[in-house]
C-alpha cells in the first residue's frame, strides 16, 4: 500500500485528503443526463446546489479543457466525455468475454441480459444484451443507473456486502413504492438480501416498474473478487415466476459459473 493512502475506508468533505474542487468538477458533469442535455447556468446551479459564480468557474474549466462546449446560453457535454468511459472499459480485461456470453443467453431464449456493478446505492449498466421487445420506458444501457434496492442486480450486489457495511448503505437508501408490489419496509428489504446471500441469486417481481420480472446471480473472477452480477429481465406478462425460476435461473448460474472458469483459465 502506498504511504498516506487511506484504501480501508472512503474520504469523506472535510478530510484532509479530500479534494473538495475536483468532487464539484465531476458533481457538474454528472448533472447532465438524458433530461438535461443542455444546462443554463442558473439550471445547473439549481441542480448541483451550487452558487452561480461556483458553477460558472467549473463550467468554463471543463470548456477550457474540451469536456464542455457552449451554445449561446447553454451548457453542453461534448463528444471527450467518452474518454472516460472508455477508460473503464478499456481497464475491465474481461467485459469482451461477458458480453459474449450476455448475448448466447439473448440468442437462446430471446430475452435482455445484463452485467452491473454496484456504486452507492445504484447499481450501473457495465454490458447488456439487449432483446428486441422493450422492458421499461427509460433505454437500458451501458452507464444506465437503477435504484439497487429494486433491482435483482441491486441486492445480489448488496447481498455480497459484510453486514457492518450492508447496514451503512441501507441507511442511505430512500425507499418508496415505485409499484404496488415494492418493499418499503428496511427491515423486509434487508431480510431479503440475506436471504438472497444464502440462496446465491434473486428475483425481483414487478418491484421498480410493472412488467419487469428479473432474476440475477453474482459472477466472480478466477481469484474470488467480484465482477459484477449478471441478470435475465423479462415481461411478467411472457414469462410466469415457475419459467423464471425453473428454466431461466438455472441457465444464469450456468452462465455466472463459466464466465468464473473462463477468467479463472485466463489468469492462469
């Protein structure tokens, strides 16, 4: 470990090694998305919480340095966001071999499948198979962010978590009734990741949008570490819970265990 890196627990504002400007840097390019694709500066004030004079210094930094343009009044990303991305990308050696495989499942029983990994308390769209029927209003993709409590992605992922750490996050989440068939209790959300633990694998029925069944299981690497969790989402409507739990999850597991043997191989 390098001297005066403090990799056991997380920074928080104020720690001495905190860098306060550059977590406001990546605060103002975080707030554009798929809704705010193009930003006043007053509208991105009022979205970072930021004062005007704040947001206009970051602003015109990350213009200087290509990673926003203007247009008259308004704020834009421009095409060198990308970079970042791809550095993640280019930096996860074992995203080809997945997505190889998120695509056999595709093929085989015509259904969307997906790596995520956890960060915070969402999980974030790595690699995806998309099936040619749509799932939910929103386009699932990579860098898509969900609610963790409400995904079966979500609390595989949690499910992996010591309890100490399990009970921090949970303290963080917002629970509301995005369906009527939603957990809003903490209590009953936590008994189901443990029980999630246990089994290996979850599914979630119709708890973040109507419609959406899933079933998802963690995928390891040859060493232990966790990659991700990979998930099946379905339509309700097409696909009972028995074909879910009978005949999609046993393929899932297949699908987690090869992926293991196969980076398992590599690194060997």
């Amino acid at each position: 470990m390098e001297e005066g890196l403090a990799l056991d627990n997380k920074l928080k504002p104020g720690d001495r090694d905190y860098v306060a400007a550059l977590a406001s840097g990546l605060q103002i390019l975080r707030a554009f998305d798929a809704e705010h694709s193009r930003l006043t500066l007053t509208e991105m004030a009022g979205l970072t919480g930021m004062d005007r004079a704040k947001a206009r210094r970051f602003l015109l930094t990350l213009e200087s340095l290509g990673y926003v343009r203007r247009d008259g009044r308004y704020f834009e990303l421009t095409p060198r966001v990308l970079e970042l991305g791809h550095a993640f990308q280019a930096s996860n050696q074992y995203r080809a071999v997945i997505q190889h495989y998120l695509q056999d499942i595709t093929a085989e029983i015509g259904e969307s499948s997906s790596l995520s990994v956890l960060d915070g308390t969402e999980v974030v769209y790595v690699v995806r198979s998309a099936a040619p029927h749509r799932l939910m209003a929103i386009t699932l993709s990579p860098g898509t962010r969900l609610p963790a409590a409400y995904t079966s992605m979500g609390r595989v992922l949690l499910a992996q978590l010591p309890d100490a750490e399990l009970d921090a996050r949970l303290d963080q989440v917002a629970l509301q009734a995005h369906t009527p068939h939603s957990l809003t209790s903490k209590r009953a959300l936590r008994e189901d990741i443990l029980k999630v633990r246990k089994q290996g694998y979850s599914i979630v029925d119709q708890e973040l949008d109507l419609g959406l069944r899933s079933v998802a299981a963690p995928v390891f690497a040859g060493n232990g570490d966790l990659l991700g969790a990979v998930n099946i989402s379905t339509n309700a409507a097409r696909v009972p819970l028995p074909m879910l739990r009978e005949d999609y999850l046993p393929r899932l597991l297949q699908l987690a265990e090869t992926v293991h043997k196969t980076v398992q191989s590599a690194a060997g």
